[in-house]
C-alpha cells in the first residue's frame, strides 16, 4: 500500500522504528553520561577514558558502561533519590518522628486501618 507521498505503509513503520531507537539510545547516553560524572568512586581518568568511549564509540561505549556498571546505577540513583528526600524534609522542617506522630494521629482517629499504619510506620523506619 503506498502512502501519498509513494512511500510504503512497511517503509513508514521501518523509519519509526528507527527514530524510536535513537531515541531510546539519546535517552540511555544521556542516563550513561549523568551516572558516570555524578560517581565519586571513579578517578577522573577514568571518567575521562568512559567519556571518551561514550563519544568516540557510543553505541558500544553506552551498552559496555550499562553492561559493566547496570546495577550500581540503580544503587546509585535510589541513594540520590534519599538524599533528594532528605534535604527536602529539612527544607520543609518534618523528620521522620513528626510522620511518625501524624501517622500515630490518623490512627487514633481512624483514618487509616492498622494494616495501612503497619506498612506506612515500616516505610518510615526502615
């Protein structure tokens, strides 16, 4: 079936595809590229030397780095993440006793069955 433009409906999808994947790509160099100059356990050679592979070869260097380094990026960014949620807590003024103190309120009053106020109290805490 050709489109308007004498192109195929089969050419169309093969070039969604294709931006599809750059862009997926874009994405993963971009998440790649923030891990690796956020990291204080990497010497600046070496984040020079995986800049250089990132740009030099980035198809290769962006799989090779998430291959090699996958599962500290995720430790990474959760501990980022409690870092984020802490400074926001002391932005803010609460602490983890004050949730405390409203979550032992909103059971007091009923609010929250004492299943919720279980799961929300082993948040807090742990």
């Amino acid at each position: 079936m050709l489109l308007s433009d004498g192109t195929s409906f089969a050419s169309f999808l093969i070039e969604i595809v294709g931006v599809f994947i750059l862009v997926l790509w874009l994405w993963l160099l971009v998440m790649t590229t923030s891990d690796l100059f956020r990291r204080r356990d990497v010497s600046e050679v070496g984040k020079f030397l995986w800049a250089v592979l990132l740009i030099g070869l980035p198809y290769v260097g962006t799989f090779a780095y998430i291959l090699r380094e996958g599962a500290g990026m995720a430790d990474r960014k959760k501990a980022q993440t409690e870092e984020m949620h802490d400074a926001v807590r002391q932005f803010v003024g609460s602490s983890p006793a004050d949730e405390l103190l409203k979550l032992d309120r909103l059971k007091a009053e009923n609010v929250i069955s004492n299943e919720e106020y279980l799961m929300l109290r082993s948040r807090l805490v742990g």
